[in-house]
C-alpha cells in the first residue's frame, strides 16, 4: 500500500472519515451519525476517535501524511478559529487547537465547499484543470477557488463566497445580512420556497397537491415533478439556473478560468437548471460569449480537453463527478499538498 492521509468530511447528517493513499483510492471509509444534540465536543470527539482508529489500523503497512478536515462554516485561517458553523453551533470556537489537542499532531482544518472543491480538482470533473471554481448546492450555497492546485484563501480565509453574490438588489433576506443573494434562489432551501411561493400564488396544481400528499416534500420532490413535466415545477428550476448563470457570467468575466464546477445536493437536478445557465451566460456574459463550447451541455465536454486543457481554451461549466465524497477525498488532499498549500 502507498502512503495514505486521513480525510474528513464533518456534515451536519453524518460525519464521514476516510484514509486515501497518494493515488486518491479509498483505503477505508467510515460513516458515523453527527451527534450534534450531545453537543460540539461529542462531535470532536467521535471525529478523533475514528481518525486515530484508522491511523494506528494501516500505519504498520503505510506511512501516514497527515489528517485534512473539512467542516461549514468560517474558518479564521490565522487562528483556527471555526464561526457560524451549523455542524459545531456555539460561540467561536478554536476547533482546529481542540482537535490538534486531541490527536496530538497537526491537522488542516478547511471549509468544506473548498474541499469538495479541491476534491473535483484532485479526482473528479475538474482534473487536470489546476485553476477552477466549484460552486456547492445545498441547504445553503458555497464557492470555493483552485489556482495553481491550491485553494486560494483570500486575506482571511473567505475567499469564494459565491453564495453571496448579489443576484436581485431588493430580493429576498439571506441570513449573511444582504437581500436577493444567489444563496436565495440556488440551494435546496430556495428550490423548496420557490415551490411553496408559485403554490401561493394560485396557479401550480402539480407542486400544490405534491405539497399536500409528501409531508417530507422537498427540492428533490420538485425536480421530480420538473422531469415529469410539470410547468409549475420546471419554472422553478428555471430560476435556478438564471440566478447561477448572472453569478457565473461575474465570475466568468471576473477571472477567465477554464473550468466551473457545479456540485453539492441540487446539482442532481442539472438537466432542469442548466440551460438557463447557458442562456444567461451568453447574454451576460462576453468573455463566455466568446469561449463557449459548441454544444456546453454535452457531458463529455469537460471529459474531451482533459488531459490537454491548453488545447481547447472553452470556458467549461459542468456538473460535479464526485457526490459527497469530493470533499472526503480533498479533506485528505490537503496533508499531501501541505507546504505548497498554505
Ligand atoms: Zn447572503
């Protein structure tokens, strides 16, 4: 066996650790419940427990490289400082000292829109494109950046939030404090409001009896509506992909990069929103006007230029490979990228 890290992915539903060797194949995986009832040190400690677990079972066949987290919320690059996580809630906290406390070794601790990034980068759609986006939807929306292979922090370690890009100056109130921010009309939160709000309006029958006969109704019982056809239903992913394209042709116009990754839970719903995407991105946006694939919902369109980005120059926005393990695997990235990384 080669050298492995330890990746984890600390969610607010499970709490999943990993040792992956230098290749990226999965050595082992566990997935335990995150008990955040019992509180942020049970978490913690349940973490430290697997890691040390997983270290002592292969260290005897392999070296270790290192231990990589990847967790919501802010993390004060410079103090290890966790702040408003939904996963580990409470006043700040020094997580990464409590873990490194724990384990007696260092850790790099990374928020997880940057780890499912780096992961997509590592292993997934985005390989072989050292500089890239990804753009996470799920109950909330995240943005991560790779330049040069490494996760671009910012100043303070903030870097990618493009959750929080403006997409209607007087929209609806995001808990970051700002109106209309693309977080509003992009994760699942919105996918469900958006639904409730056509219900309320009085012309959407399909979502209204969907409502009415799913007490677990949710963004995913809108997408299957919208794949059965409903008008009501597609409309709402419509809005999605409007709101990621007027983020994106920013983005696009901003910084010029190859390759934009959409992944996160909503990302299932691609062929609903997608085209939107295209749509808005043409009309916004001059730099994707005059990089745009021929065919940019062709599923192949990524996969054709990897190995030799260099050789297409096409701006690239295409849905993400890994599931929810991209992040896994770039929480166990980060040991063997250390030194070059931060
Ligand atoms: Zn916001």
């Amino acid at each position: 066996m080669s050298n492995f890290a330890i990746g984890v992915d600390l969610g607010g539903t499970n709490l999943r650790i990993a040792a992956v060797d230098e290749q990226g194949a999965l050595v082992e995986k566990v997935t335990l419940e995150t008990k955040i009832s019992l509180g942020r040190d049970h978490v913690i400690s349940d973490m430290c427990g697997a890691i040390q677990r997983l270290t002592n079972k292969y260290t005897s066949s392999a070296a270790p490289l290192g231990i990589g987290v990847g967790v919501a919320g802010i993390i004060d690059m410079h103090t290890g400082y966790l702040r408003d996580s939904p996963n580990l809630p409470g006043p700040d906290y020094p997580v990464l000292a409590e873990i490194e406390r724990r384990l007696k070794t260092t850790v790099i601790l990374e928020n997880d829109a940057n780890t499912a990034a780096l992961g997509e980068q590592w292993l997934g759609a985005a390989r072989n494109y050292p500089d890239m986006a990804m753009i996470t939807l799920g109950t909330g929306v995240g943005g991560a950046l790779v330049l040069g292979g490494k996760i671009f922090h910012g100043m303070t370690g903030m870097a990618g939030e493009f959750g929080h890009t403006t997409i209607e100056p007087e929209g609806n109130p995001c808990g970051c404090g700002n109106r209309g921010c693309l977080e509003q009309y992009a994760s699942a939160t919105a996918v469900v409001r958006m639904a409730k709000e056509a219900i309320a309006s009085g012309g959407a029958p399909g979502l209204a009896s969907a409502v009415d006969s799913d007490a677990r109704f949710s963004a995913e019982s809108v997408y299957k509506l919208a794949i059965e056809g409903d008008a009501d239903a597609r409309g709402v992913f419509r809005r999605v992909g409007r709101a990621l394209g007027i983020a994106l042709a920013t983005l696009v116009n901003s910084l010029n990069l190859p390759m934009h990754v959409i992944g996160g839970g909503v990302s299932s719903a691609w062929e609903a929103f997608s085209p939107a995407i295209f749509e808005e991105l043409r009309q916004r946006s001059m730099v994707y006007a005059a990089t745009a694939p021929a065919d940019p919902m062709a599923p192949s369109q990524g996969a054709a230029v990897h190995g030799d980005p260099g050789s297409d120059r096409r701006t690239i926005i295409t849905r993400a490979l890994l599931g929810s393990d991209a992040g896994l695997y770039g929480a166990a990235r980060l040991p063997m990228i250390a030194g070059t990384n931060r």
